[in-house]
C-alpha cells in the first residue's frame, strides 16, 4: 500500500533534489571532517547550503523524508547526518507500480 507520508515526501521538488543528491553524495557534498559522506550520510548543513535554504527549512524538509521512511538520520557530535534508505525507494517505487 501506497504510504500517504511517501506521496507527500515526493510531492515537493526540495525534497526530490536532496533525494537526488544522496543517491550520490560524493559527487554532490564536498568531503566532510565528521562522518564519512558514504557511510555515514551528508551533513544537514551541507543540504541546506545546497538548496540555499536556511537551516530551519532545510531540518523540515529532511524531517519529512525521514518520516516518510525515504532518509535516515545520524546523530555524530552535535551533528545530523542523512542518508538514503535503498531499502524503503525501493518499496516505495513497488508500491507506485502496484498503485497504478
């Protein structure tokens, strides 16, 4: 079944862009002191200057996808780390399929 959180995390082109971005954070993110950009997910900070939005706007956006299930969140120092979930597209990707 088709997940109302996924439907609104896709319905806002922020949100596909960073989903975009973490698909391949080194060829998007420079290299970061804490966390590997890979292992660990790319800073909030980093997203948010990327989108040119403020932190708070960017926290938002972030905090959708992740409760959609689409990103995960890492906490290193005082830090938040975001990574793709292949697992969850993936699923979300099938049940759009099986939706239509």
């Amino acid at each position: 079944m088709l997940s109302v959180n996924v439907v609104k995390a896709l319905a806002n082109e922020k949100r596909l862009q960073v989903l975009f971005w973490l698909k391949d954070p080194t060829a998007h993110f420079p290299p970061q002191v804490d966390g590997d950009l890979v292992k660990d997910g790319v800073c909030g900070v980093f997203i948010a200057d990327k989108l040119g939005v403020s932190a708070p706007t960017a926290s938002e956006h972030l905090r959708v996808l992740v409760q959609a299930g689409l990103v995960r969140a890492k906490r290193i120092k005082q830090w938040t780390f975001y990574k793709r979930d292949e697992k969850a597209i993936a699923e979300a990707k099938k049940a759009f399929r099986s939706a239509w």
